[in-house]
C-alpha cells in the first residue's frame, strides 16, 4: 500500500514538475547560455562573447532609462495600491450604507485581464473623445486634448494610474479581511481614552494590520515586477522609450532589434535584481514572522 | 475505486500529451503550415479565397495561423528563435527578408523561379529589388504598394483648390491656404511610429537622391549630415506652420485617415492600402478621394516612388518544401489569384499579366505613377537593417512630439544608428 501511494505520489508530481522544469527552468537556463551570446534569433550560427553583452549594458543609454523607468513603476506600483486598498477598507470597514456594493465595484476591476484593463484606460486617455479630457473639458469650459499615453511627460504616471487602479482592489479585500482580525474592545478602550480616530488608525490599527500589510506588499512586489502587459498594450514603452521598463527594453532588444544575445543580458540582470529584491523581502518577512507567530 | 479514478486520470493525462507530442508526426503528407499578417476584414477574407482555390486547383491542404500586422514583426522572431517557423510565411522584401537570410533560415527558390518561368511572370524592377538576397532567390512578391499624398477631394474643393502641387513651393502655398481656411492640412498618425517615415523618405529622396538615401540606409552615412538636416529642417518648417493635425503621436494610421474621410483635416501621406480601408467605409476612389504624388523638391534629382512590397519566404526548414514552392508559384503566377488579392487588398499586383484595367481610377494612377519612377524605393524601416530602423522609427516620433530638439534628436541618432550598425 505504502509502495503504491509513493509510485502515486511520484506519478502525480511528475507532470507538474516536467511542466516547471520545461516553462520555468529551461527557459531560465537559456537566458543565461544565450546572454554570453551574440545570437540573433534567426541564425543557428552564434559565438560565444563572454561578458560582452554585460558590458555593453554600462554604456548603453536606454538601460538606464530603464532602471529609472522601472525603480518609478516599482515604487509607485507598490505604494499607491497599498495605501489606496488600506484608505478603501478603512473606510468600507466602518459599516457605511451600501458597503458591499461598493466592495464588488471597487474589487471588480481584478477580475479583468492586464489586456483589458489597458484597453480600457486607453479609451479613457484619448485625447480627442476619452473620458478624461470630456470631463476635464466640462470642469474647465474650454477645450482640452492632451495625449497623456503620447507624451513623454506623463506615458509612464498615467500606466502608473490604470494599474493601481486594477491592483487597489486586491488590496483593499486583503486589508478589509485583516481588519476582521482587530479586537474590537481594543478599540473601544481607544474610544474611552480619547483617541482621535487618526490616533486610533496610526497607533492601533495600522501596527495590526501589519501582517495583511506584508501580504500586500509581497502581492504588490511581485505583480510589478510582472508588469509588463499593461505597458505593452497602452503605451509598449513609447514614446520613443520614455515608458520603458527593464522587462519592456529586454523585450524591444531581443525582438525588436533582433538582438537576442543582448536582451538575454538584460533579463538575466532583471531576474539578479528580482532575486535581490525576493530575497530582501523574506528577510523582513521572517522578522515578522517571529514577531507575530 | 480510487485507484481506478486516479490510473483513469494519469491515463487520460498522459493519452493527451502523448496525442499532442504525436500529432504533427502524423499530419497529412499534403499539408503546407503558413502564417501571414493580412489580417484586416477584406485582406484574410481575400486570402482565405486564394486559399481555397489553391486547395482544390493542387490538392495540397494549408494549415493557416494568421497574426495581426503589427504583432507579427514580433511573432515571427518568436517562432523562429523557437525554431518552428511555418513552411510559408509572409514577409515585407528589404532589409528584414535580407536579415533572415543573412541568418540561413530561409530556402532558395531558384530553381522553382526558373521552372515556372517567373521572369516573365513578375515585373522586372520588383523582381531585382525585391527577390534576391546574397545571390539566391527567396522571395515571391504578392504585391506592392505605393505610398502617396492621400487627399479628400471634397474638402480641396470646398477650399478652392483646383489643381494639385508638383513642386515645394505650390505645396507649402497649398498647406498655408487649407490653414487659413481652418482646416488643419496634413493628418499623421504615428502612433506605431512607422507612418512618420514616409515624410523621412521622401523629403531626403526628392532632395539627397536615392544615393545618397542608399548610402545612409546601409550605414555609410551620418544622420548628422548637412543632408539629413535639411530634409529634417523642411520637415520642421511645415510642423512649425501649423500644418500638422494635433497630437500625430496619438493617433495611428487608420485615426489620421478618419481625419481625413471626416474633412477634419485634408490629407495623409500613406500607402495605397488606405484604398482598402477607406473602401470599407465606403469611399468611392477617384470622387471622394484621391491622391498626388509627393512634390519635386530639387531640379536633377531622379524621381523615386515609395512602398512597401508584400511577398511569401519559405523556411529553410520547411517540413513540406515542396508544397511551399507550389504555394508560392501559384499565388504569383495566377493571374486570377493576383487580380482578385489586389483588388481587395488595395494593393498593385507585381504579375505583369494582370490587366491594369483592373484597377480603380486612383489605383491605376498608383500603377503609372510608379511606372514612370526613375527608383522604387522601400520605405525607411524595410530599407535600413532592423535595429537601425528601431533608432529612426523612434527619432521620428520624437521629432513630432519636439521638432524644435530635431538637432539634438539628429545628433543622438547618428550615435544610435552607428552603433547598432556596429553591433
């Protein structure tokens, strides 16, 4: 019996393992071998280079208009969803009328694709008849159409502002679920004491909530540095660069430019940062881990 | 029970990825695989048509997995880096076919070429611009287009004008009178950047010449030279007056040409594909719109016409080569096939057997126009090697979003540009 649930057990894991192995790690593999390359895509012809491509990444201009691209994208990505989803919750938390109507509007947007929520910003940008302009031009009586996705300016802030708008929601229900976890005579004592209620969510609930606020944050982490689908779709790291992200450039070297060697490069120095940043991460999770169990 | 219920699960698992690996073994002996970016409404239903008649004339079936235009200058790089390529696939002749073949991924045709007697089949300048590469034949041509001034005819007429510019100086006293009667006089949709490069080519080829335009495309010229600083600079002079539509970067192409077929603005440099399009809102060519041909610029300077041209390659390893090369001889050789997808794709037919009568007026006129060019020359980002035309493509944009930078942004391309020729 024990022998047949092993032979189970190794038959069952065996599929998703050959699927890791196949999408995840073999691709990765690849990268590496390919960035000490200078292959094209096309030819099976290639040498061998070295360091080449890593050195080349120090002069080239536009990797660093990536990493600054990307440490904004990151920064903002993570921020404005956690401090969005905690306001909303905070404030759907307090037993307003209507509450869970409002909770499925504004979790919503997190069931839609990437795609589609870029689209969607798309027709809400445009300059000549999106939303935003329309109403901008109702407010202001006079006309308005700036291209907010076509100018360098604002390309990289107004995919900021369509993200967090899909990613807010997923916050919000992850704090609204750690607010269940709050005692409430704790805030009553707070209620005798005196404590305003900025008091009672700075000094109370916040340090409470640190634990949802963990999750967000790894959530948040991790689904920017996925970003890559809403770039491509509303802006694709135009115009002329001005919205590329790391992943964005990786992608216009090696498909664009045809500079596949190159861009395996750049995606090995993405995964070295992500691996950095992961890593960083679970340190400061295991602290909290030991603080609160 | 349970361990029916999982041998039955595993089982089944196993059959379907089994089947899946194991299906392409046992394709059929006749199947050609292809891929092709004619994705618009008339395009694949016109080539869909092809398809068919192919289908029953050989008795060879297609496997077709189209792609958008725009996703497929990606798509295919994904699946040749991925080594399955399609047996056929579509391809724009140029610099990108001679990237490919630079690469050995591509399988010579000369010797279907010469069996079917093609050079009495395509027309000559097509054939010795867009078909060899490094001394092989790889491409057959399903057609070309031209790009041209594209005007709507009822808002030139309620402007008063009555007769098209052939020269620079008629066609900036042209802008500044559609201007002055408050229609904005060019429309540009660069959105995807590439419709910018039509001003780029022309104004360096009816000034610079085709030579010299030949020399910079191959890198033995600087975007920092006196001669692209001044089409650049003629190009400035006309934004600077005001005679672009708001907001180019915003708009793509098919945006800049509602403008137009709206009357919100006079006219489009685009290529004859925009037929196709504005056929599908119902333009009728020749009474709503028309077109003439980019303005002379210098005196002595030979005239050159530009375009694309649309063909079909065959992977070098195409798992039915044979079936490929019928594809291809059948799809330019026929000049049924050739009339009917031309026609519909708004397009020229590079077969010199199929009637010109066949064209509408406005077509015809791209037909001649063409003919009478002492040069065809493939736009900007088919005729500069693929990472080059990234850097011009993005000048472009940044041009329009600032052409009072266009010294910086010429300084920085040439940087750019002599680098990735480097590379």
């Amino acid at each position: 019996m024990e022998r047949e649930n092993r032979f189970w057990r190794v038959a069952l894991l065996a599929l998703p393992l050959f699927v890791f192995l196949a999408l995840v790690i073999w691709p990765l593999l690849s990268s590496f071998y390919y960035s000490f390359t200078n292959w094209n895509g096309f030819n099976s012809d290639y040498d061998y280079v070295g360091f080449e491509n890593f050195k080349r990444i120090w002069t080239d201009r536009l990797f660093f208009n990536a990493i600054v691209n990307t440490s904004i994208w990151m920064a903002a990505a993570i921020l404005l969803p956690t401090i969005l989803g905690l306001s909303l919750a905070l404030l759907l938390d307090a037993k307003v009328r209507g509450s869970k109507i409002f909770k499925t509007i504004f979790y919503l947007p997190i069931c839609l694709s990437a795609i589609v929520v870029g689209q969607i910003w798309v027709w809400i940008y445009q300059p000549d008849w999106g939303l935003l302009n329309t109403v901008i031009e109702q407010i202001t009586g006079s006309r308005f159409n700036y291209a907010w996705l076509a100018r360098p300016d604002s390309a990289l802030y107004a995919v900021i502002v369509a993200w967090s708008w899909q990613q807010t929601g997923l916050s919000m229900v992850i704090y609204l679920a750690g607010l269940t976890s709050v005692p409430s005579d704790l805030l009553e004592v707070c209620d005798i004491e005196g404590a305003t209620p900025w008091q009672k969510i700075r000094q109370v609930i916040i340090p409470l909530l640190t634990p949802s606020t963990v999750v967000v944050v790894a959530l948040s982490v991790i689904n920017s540095l996925k970003g890559f689908d809403i770039l491509f779709i509303m802006t694709g790291g135009g115009p002329f660069n001005s919205s590329d992200t790391l992943a964005m450039h990786m992608y216009n070297e090696s498909f664009r430019k045809y500079f596949m060697g190159y861009g395996s490069a750049i995606s090995v120095v993405l995964f070295l940062i992500a691996l950095t940043i992961i890593g960083l991460y679970f340190r400061q999770l295991k602290k909290v881990d030991d603080i609160y169990g | 029970m349970t361990g029916v219920n999982r041998r039955s699960l595993l089982g089944s698992a196993l059959a379907v990825t089994v089947a899946a690996i194991a299906a392409p073994a046992f394709a059929e002996k006749g199947e050609v695989t292809i891929s092709h970016y004619f994705t618009g409404e008339l395009g694949l239903k016109a080539f869909n048509e092809q398809i068919d008649r192919f289908e029953a004339d050989s008795g060879y079936s297609l496997k077709d997995s189209p792609v958008g235009h725009e996703d497929y200058k990606t798509d295919i790089l994904v699946r040749a880096s991925g080594n399955s390529l399609p047996d056929v696939f579509s391809y724009w002749a140029g610099a990108r076919v001679q990237f490919i073949a630079d690469s050995n991924a591509l399988h010579a045709i000369d010797g279907m070429w010469d069996k079917a007697g093609l050079d009495k089949v395509v027309a000559k300048s097509i054939a010795d611009s867009a078909t060899s590469y490094n001394g092989n034949r790889y491409l057959v041509p399903m057609n070309y287009h031209y790009a041209g001034m594209f005007y709507n005819k009822a808002v030139l007429d309620e402007a008063g004008v009555t007769e098209m510019p052939s020269d620079w100086d008629g066609f900036l006293a042209l802008c500044a009178k559609l201007k002055e009667a408050g229609i904005d006089p060019i429309a540009l949709g660069s959105a995807n950047r590439w419709p910018a490069q039509f001003w780029f080519d022309y104004l360096l080829l009816r000034t610079a010449g085709p030579e010299y335009r030949a020399k910079l495309m191959a890198g033995e010229a600087s975007y920092y030279d006196a001669e692209v600083k001044r089409a650049m600079g003629m190009w400035k002079d006309l934004a600077d007056a005001g005679y672009f539509a708001e907001n180019s970067n915003a708009n793509t192409w098919t945006d800049a040409s509602d403008k137009v077929a709206r009357g919100d603005a006079a006219m489009t440099l685009m290529g004859t594909w925009i037929t196709g399009y504005w056929g599908g809102l119902e333009l009728v060519p020749g009474e709503d719109y028309d077109f003439f041909p980019f303005p002379a610029i210098d005196a002595g300077v030979p005239v050159a016409s530009v375009g694309p041209v649309d063909g079909l390659v065959i992977a070098g390893n195409a798992g039915n080569a044979a079936g490929a090369e019928a594809f291809l001889e059948y799809m330019v050789s026929n000049p049924e096939v050739q009339a009917s997808w031309s026609g519909a794709q708004g397009a020229l037919s590079a077969n010199v057997n199929v009637d010109p009568s066949s064209y509408n007026d406005v077509m015809l006129k791209a037909f001649n126009t063409v003919a009478d060019s002492e040069v065809f020359a493939f736009n900007y980002d088919l005729a500069t090697p693929p990472p080059v035309a990234e850097v011009g493509l993005s000048m472009f944009a940044r041009f329009m979003d600032d052409p009072s930078k266009v010294d910086e942004i010429l300084s920085q391309a040439a940087g750019d540009a002599s680098a990735a020729f480097s590379q």
